[in-house]
C-alpha cells in the first residue's frame, strides 16, 4: 500500500486510527477488527436513535452491532451514553472476529470476559497477536448484560452457547469494581451463575491508580 493510500485510509477512518493511537498501537492493527467510521446521518439511516459522528463496532450479528460515539462540548452532557445501539435489541456478547471458528465449544483456552469491545480487542491484539489463540477475549456491553431482567432473560443465549464445564475463565471488569457495589454485584453474580454451569472464574485485578480498565493498563 502506497503511502497515498495510508493517508486517504486514515482519513476516512480517522476516529478509528485516533482511537488505536491513543492505545500507542500500530495504526493500521485496528483494521482486523472490522470497525470503521460512520458519520451521524449514516448511524440515523441505520436506525439509531440520538446519533453523531462515531465508530461502528460489528458484532456476529449485525443487528446487534453499537456505534462509539464522538460527541464534544455540549452534546456530551445533553446526550446520554458514551455508545449507541438499535432500539429494541437484546444484550449480545461480542467477540473478535479474528477468533477461530468453533471457539466457544473448546475448553483448553480459557475466556476472558470484560466490559466494551475496546477491551476485548486490545486483550486479542496484544495476547494473542498472530498466533494461536492463549485467550478468547470476549465483552458485554454493560456489567449486567449477560442477562436481561427488562425481558426476564436469566442468561443471555450467546452466554449459554458456549461451553462453561470445565474452563478456565477470567473476568476483567473495571477496577471500580472495588468501590461500585453494582459492579461488584454484577461481577458476584456472573461468579456465580458461571460457577453453576460448570466453569472456574478467577478475577482479574490490577493497580487502579496505573488505570482502570484492563485496555489502558
């Protein structure tokens, strides 16, 4: 690829390679991931409500896919949430696109669950690189998204699709866990519920003051 042509990809997609700049990662790397910017009357004609400029994030099912929005100076105290997602969707479980078919069935790689698809594409990026898999880095959208009290879902079907007996799993929530009881709650209960089907949770924690979410740290 010329350099013309980095240039001219770079500015189509700049929120994504600002993005990944920000993590201090190769700018081209985000690329695997399948995101890529979207303006707001593009992210309104695909029925999301309230939209702006931001990075579509694809999930395996497109309708369950989010946007990050870039919202600045005013519209990000009038505007609630930090990302979008069609109305009258599920919680879904994200998961790279760069893991291997068929991964939810094997128990010799242990998942690492966390909060935002960010998180769940830095832990691949830099864990697993281009060789075979050390993790399956997977993400809810919110703590208590693996399950759906709104629509009396327990557990979400994506959680339930995967194979828990047995498997190592690691749970990397933010490090407010430790001072937010409804984080702390959400994370106790997800212990629970994946103990109960069989896995064997251990749960991350690291320095808050050296960051908060496992993508920055």
């Amino acid at each position: 690829m010329s350099a013309q042509d980095v240039e001219q990809k770079e500015a189509v997609n700049v929120l994504c390679v600002n993005r990944w700049r920000e993590y201090g990662l190769d700018d081209e790397s985000w690329e695997k991931y399948g995101i890529r910017d979207v303006s707001a009357d593009v992210a309104g004609n695909m029925g999301f409500s309230n939209p702006a400029d931001g990075i579509y994030i694809p999930y395996p099912r497109d309708k369950d896919s989010r946007i990050r929005w870039h919202r600045t100076g005013f519209a990000v105290q009038t505007v609630a949430g930090k990302y979008g997602q069609r109305q009258n969707t599920l919680p879904a479980l994200y998961y790279p696109p760069t893991l291997p078919q068929g991964w939810e069935q094997r128990v010799d790689v242990p998942v690492l669950i966390t909060e935002g698809e960010f998180k769940a594409m830095i832990v691949d990026h830099l864990v697993n690189g281009e060789g075979s898999p050390r993790v399956f880095p997977v993400a809810v959208s919110g703590v208590f998204n693996w399950q759906s009290k709104k629509h009396g879902i327990e557990v979400i079907e994506d959680v339930k699709a995967i194979k828990w007996l047995g498997r190592q799993v690691l749970l990397a929530f933010d490090m407010d866990q430790n001072t937010n009881c409804m984080v702390s709650l959400a994370l106790q209960r997800l212990v629970n519920k994946l103990g109960e089907f069989g896995a064997q949770c251990r749960v991350l924690q690291w320095p808050v003051e050296e960051d908060k979410g496992i993508d920055d740290y």
